[in-house]
C-alpha cells in the first residue's frame, strides 16, 4: 500500500505538502497540487481519516520516539531537544522502546497521533527502526535523527564520520600507525559511520587497518576487549567507540600491567561527565547535543512551514585531548 511519502517522492515535492493537498489546506500553487494529485490517483493513495483531522489544527506539540536502551548519546539528544522545544514553546510527547520491530513502532506512532502530534521526530539507534518507521502512513512530518545519510526523509545528525576520523587523525600524528579499533554493535548506524572514519584515516595514511572488534557499548565488553588483547604487543594504539568501553578497556589493561598511555594511547568517543576523571582523564570526541537539539527544532519548523531545502544539518564533533594518548616514542 502506498504512503504519503511514496506520493511525495512521484510528485516531487515534500510529504507536508502531499498532506496541505489532501486536507485541502491553502499556500499549494495549482501546478504542484495538479502533479500530487496525478500522484495520488496513479498510486492508489488513500491518506488516513485520522491523519486528515490531525493536521487541520495546531497542537504545539511534537511527537518523539527513541529507540535503544538508555545509552549516553540518546538520552543527550532527548534532553537537547528538550530545552529547544521547550525555547520554541513547544511540548514533547515521548515514547520510548527497546525493540525497533514493525509492530512496537506502529503502536507508538498511533499513541502519538493520538495525541495530536504535530509532527514525529525519530531518535533512531538502528537501521531497523528506520526501515520499520518508513512503511507507516503517518500523515504528520517525520524527521528522523540519524547518521546513515539515507534519503526518503527528513534527517539530522552529528557527524560521526567525522568525529571517528578526527580521533584517529589524532594518534596517527602522534606516531601510531598500529591502531585497533573497539565498534559499537554491528547495526548501529553511529559504529557504523565510526568504523569508517577510522578505516578512512588510516587509508589516507597508507595503514592497512585489521578487522574491529564489536562491542555492545557496555564497560563490560570494553574490558573483555582489554583482556583478549592485553598480552597482545604489536599494537599501539586503539580507538574505542564510546566512552565507556574506553573505561573497562582500561580497567583490564591496567589488571594486565599495560600502562596508558605510556604502553598504549586510547581515544573514546563522547565526552561522557566521567571522561576527565578517569585514570588517566580520558582523550575523546565531545558531541555537542545542545546544538544538534537546535538543528532539530529549527528544521522541524521550516518542515511544518514547508520551506525545507532537504539539506541535512550535520554537528561536527570536537576533538578533546587529555592524557590517554601520548607520542609513539614514550614507550
């Protein structure tokens, strides 16, 4: 069954227009709703009743769904967007889950246009959630904050390509070039732009990366990662993907003797609260939340007001170093 999105992308023009169309609403030149309704007929596009009433009034509230556990990097973002909505004097309705599944996204799509959403924003953990939230006829704007670079909707991120090149850039010049690197889990969409920031820097070095190893995020698989390797010595240097597989990384190679950053320099990612406190304080990426917050509302808006040039807002990373890493040549 067709979606609003699939008339969207027929006709050439926005969902919120598709949607101003099928409510009949004004600020539609006659050609542009000539071509979506040529699009409807063509697909057979039956919008929802629902939908209909929905956005014929304004709520001044913004549906908001986040999936994944409760993970340092989303709980930031939630409360980013927060405070920016909350500036634009808008309410944020959430619902939270696990599991990405078809089915537990439909129910909180439905909880949230019951509410009168004005529009849905996606805090999207895995490509799942994704591919599940984009066969829904949601009849309100989504905006989904991820870093795949997908098309098909509206989208925010941080770059996270970027932030995972900057870190390896970083140990590269300080004379490593033997460089392990600790992902997140494989379908995560930030490990996965990570591992390829790291793969790119070292390619553009001429270093032959190995394979990652894949963690789960948790400071546990971090210092089950330090254990395997801890006796390991053709390494310099690793990039963990997250803070806090950064700290049980270092928690198990210190149990083994190997010192940081006098044996081996760590970066992490993140800039948790705790990252200047470890042992040694901790080189990281710091992700700025509160801007990519702002990004979220200020597109959200030019979405509901229709004036959205589809460009992708991206908030690059900084590069925070501490006393994790060190030069090659204090071994």
């Amino acid at each position: 069954m067709a979606n609003i999105f699939d008339v969207a992308r027929l006709a050439g023009v926005s969902h919120q227009t598709v949607s101003r169309v099928v409510n009949d609403l004004p600020n539609v030149r006659p050609a542009t709703r000539q071509r979506v309704e040529e699009a409807i007929k063509q697909l057979r596009y039956r919008p929802s009743t629902a939908a209909r009433a929905l956005v014929t009034k304004r709520s001044r509230t913004i549906g908001l769904i986040t999936t994944g556990g409760p993970d340092y990097g989303p709980s930031s973002i939630v409360l980013g967007f927060n405070e920016a909505a909350r500036n634009a004097r808008y309410n944020v309705s959430i619902s939270s889950m696990l599991e990405s599944d078809a089915g537990s996204m439909r129910g909180s799509v439905e909880l949230l246009l019951g509410q009168n959403v004005e529009a849905i924003v996606l805090v999207a953990a895995h490509r799942g959630a994704l591919e599940a939230m984009q066969r829904i006829d949601l009849g309100v704007p989504l905006l989904a904050v991820e870093s795949s670079g997908r098309s098909g909707f509206h989208s925010v991120s941080i770059d996270q390509y970027a932030g995972a090149h900057a870190a390896t850039m970083h140990l590269i010049s300080l004379g490593h070039r033997e460089i392990l690197h600790l992902a997140g889990p494989e379908d995560s969409m930030d490990a996965i732009e990570r591992v390829r920031g790291w793969r790119a820097a070292l390619a553009e070095n001429g270093i032959v990366p190995s394979e990652p190893h894949i963690g789960d995020w948790s400071p546990r698989s971090g210092y089950e990662f330090g254990r395997l390797i801890a006796d390991d010595r053709t390494f310099t240097a690793i990039f963990s993907s997250n803070d806090q597989m950064a700290l049980g990384l270092m928690h198990a190679l210190a149990q083994h003797g190997v010192r940081v950053p006098e044996d081996v320099s760590i970066v992490g990612f993140d800039d948790i609260p705790e990252a200047e406190h470890f042992t040694p304080p901790l080189t990281t990426v710091r992700q700025d939340f509160g801007e990519l917050g702002r990004d979220i509302m200020t597109t959200l808006m030019e979405i509901l007001r229709d004036e959205s040039s589809g460009d992708t807002p991206h908030t690059v990373p900084k590069l925070v170093v501490r006393e994790s890493t060190a030069r090659l040549e204090r071994r």
